[in-house]
C-alpha cells in the first residue's frame, strides 16, 4: 500500500498570493540520498522511524540555522512517511514543538485524532514530545520552527494540544506578519551575528502570539517581553549610558513601544532605572561591610554620573542625602530584607 495513498493532493492548488513563500525560503542545502537525509532529519528535528516506497531514487535536502535554542530547518525531499512512535521518544528529546509551513508540494500530519492536510501556504503544529505521523508526497518542501514548550505556552494555562495537528493557513493579517517575520530571520540569521539571538526572541514572541491565538489563550507577550526589560535593566544598571533608546534597540523595539509597554504599569523606563539604580544604592549604603565605601563610589557601581548626580537623584527619591540615609540605615536594624538586583515584575502580568 503506498506510504501517502488516500490523500487528497489536490489541495497543493491552494494558491498563495500574498507573496511566493517557496520563493522567499532560501534552498535547504545539498542534495541527499535517502538515507543521510533521514539521519539529518533525527538531528534537526527528532527521531522518526521512515518509510519511503523508493529509497533507492530519493533525494532531498535538509538545512539548519539556531539561535537562541531555536532551530530553523529547512525540508525538501520526494515522497515518505514518518512516523515518531513511543520507541522513538526518549527523555531527551522532550518538551519541543515543531511548527512547520508547507512551501511545496503536500503533506498531512496526523496527532491527537486529528489530521491537518498541508499544501503551499498553510501550516500547522505538532508536539515531538508524544507520538505524531507526518507523510509527504513527491515535491514537499517545508519550513519548521523548532522551539522549547516554554516558548509559547501560556502561564499557568493548558499546553497547546488543543490545536496540534490542525491546518492553518498564511494569509494577510497576524499569521503572514508572524510567517515573513520568520522567512526573513531564517534568510538573514547568518548575517546577523550576535545581534541573532535578540532577533530569534522577537519572532519567537510573535510565534507564541500566533500559537496562543489560536489556541483561545490571553495574548502574552506583552509581560514576556516587559520581564526581559526588566531584567536587561538590572543587569546594566552600572552602565551610565543605559537609556531608554538603548534599551528599545537592543529588544527590537521602537522607543514608542517601550514607552507603551511601561505606561501600563504606571511608570516609564526612564524612571524604573533611577527606581532601580536608587535601590541597590540604598541597600548597598545600609550595608555594614560596605561602610568603608565612600557613597560616591556605591553612586557611581550603579550608573550615576558623579556625586552630584548622584546625591540630587537620592534626595528627590528618599527624601534623605546618601550620608544621612546611611547613618539613619546602620543605626538600626533593617525592617526587612534589603532588595535583590533581579525585581519582581510577575505583578504587571497578573
């Protein structure tokens, strides 16, 4: 029996006009026989038991790009079955989805009872993580997103089984913003050296906006996004230069944005940095071991640009000089403990 009978091919009709995605992806790579191209799979992808009706005329490609725990794989090859089963599934292997668009050709996935049907310009999702059935016909090309469970899965909700194995299709709106954003990093990624990682994290967060969509959950990003500001914020407070603008361009984000993301918190960037640079000020001044410290050195560890700076910053916050609060704090025990650099920020998601 053929490995791909049954299928309604006639779906590779489906025509995209929004722009040509075969196009757009660059090609995978070189040409493989049948059994290379299996084993490049198993390392790109995951581990998949193979069947193909002519092994010994096969060829295919496979094409890899990572950033950020991220895998870009690029799929072409002739027609097969693959098929990750209980025996393929190991620890280690765990805990990933595989997002995959269809270029060319067809394909159909089969997971949890259901069965999405994939010609050029749809897509869908499947968990590697439990057992998933994907068969291909002659000409299937395909561009898979590769990425963690806690990448996309809403906090605290349901994982994202209720939309694995489900046809979606790329079309103007959310879906091609997140599909072109894709394709053009996966293009791009080797010319883009260290600043790859800050730009796999965008699209991821658009990915998980699309996967989270449609799976009925809360859009998220919005916190995600604000959490590693944040904690950008606290890991360069030292730095004097750190400003919002910077802090915008390092997240790919436009000043605007950044403004919006900490209007909705009650603050502005621009004030949580001194907010934070004040803080680890305080609790450096009220600590014992650091009193030999002149307080224009503790300013200075924290981004204030000289004591003067320094001392008008503090006294607007406190109410008290750096040395006036230092003598009040080491007269007496603290109340509570004093701050840790890594802040809370769970409180704007709630």
């Amino acid at each position: 029996m053929s490995v791909h009978g049954g299928l309604p091919w006639a779906i590779v009709g489906h025509r995209v006009t929004t722009t040509d995605l075969a196009d757009a992806v660059p090609a995978a790579g070189a040409v493989q026989r049948f059994v290379p191209w299996t084993a490049a799979v198993r390392e790109g992808i995951a581990g998949f038991g193979f069947e193909c009706e002519r092994p010994q005329l096969f060829t295919g490609s496979v094409g890899t790009r990572s950033a950020d725990g991220v895998d870009l794989v690029t799929l072409s090859g002739a027609g097969h079955a693959a098929d990750r089963d209980a025996g393929e599934i190991a620890v280690a292997d765990t805990g990933c989805y595989v997002l995959s668009l269809q270029l060319a050709g067809g394909s159909r996935v089969t997971q949890d009872g259901r069965t999405a049907v994939l010609g050029p310009g749809r897509y869908a999702l499947y968990d590697a993580s439990r057992p998933v059935r994907v068969v291909a016909a002659d000409g299937y090309r395909a561009l898979c997103v590769r990425f963690g469970h806690e990448r996309v899965e809403p906090r605290g909700g349901e994982p994202l089984t209720g939309i694995t194995a489900t046809a979606f299709d790329y079309r103007a709106g959310l879906a091609a913003t997140v599909w072109d954003t894709v394709i053009s990093l996966n293009r791009n990624l080797p010319a883009l050296g260290p600043h790859g990682a800050l730009a796999m994290r965008g699209a991821m967060d658009l990915v998980g906006v699309l996967l989270r969509t449609a799976a009925g959950a809360e859009p998220q990003p919005r916190c995600d996004l604000l959490d590693r500001i944040k904690a950008h914020v606290d890991a360069h407070l030292g730095d004097p230069d750190l400003s919002p603008a910077g802090i915008a361009a390092a997240h790919y984000v436009s000043p605007r944005h950044l403004h919006n993301l900490f209007a909705g918190t009650g603050t502005s960037a621009a004030a949580w940095i001194r907010s934070r640079r004040v803080e680890m000020c305080r609790r450096d001044l009220a600590d014992p071991s650091a009193a030999a410290v002149p307080a224009a050195a503790i300013g200075a560890r924290w981004g204030f640009r000289g004591p003067s700076h320094f001392g008008q910053v503090f006294k607007r916050e406190t109410g008290l000089t750096p040395a006036a609060y230092r003598e009040r704090a080491t007269a007496q025990p603290p109340a509570q403990p004093a701050a840790q650099p890594a802040a809370s920020s769970s409180s704007s998601c709630s």
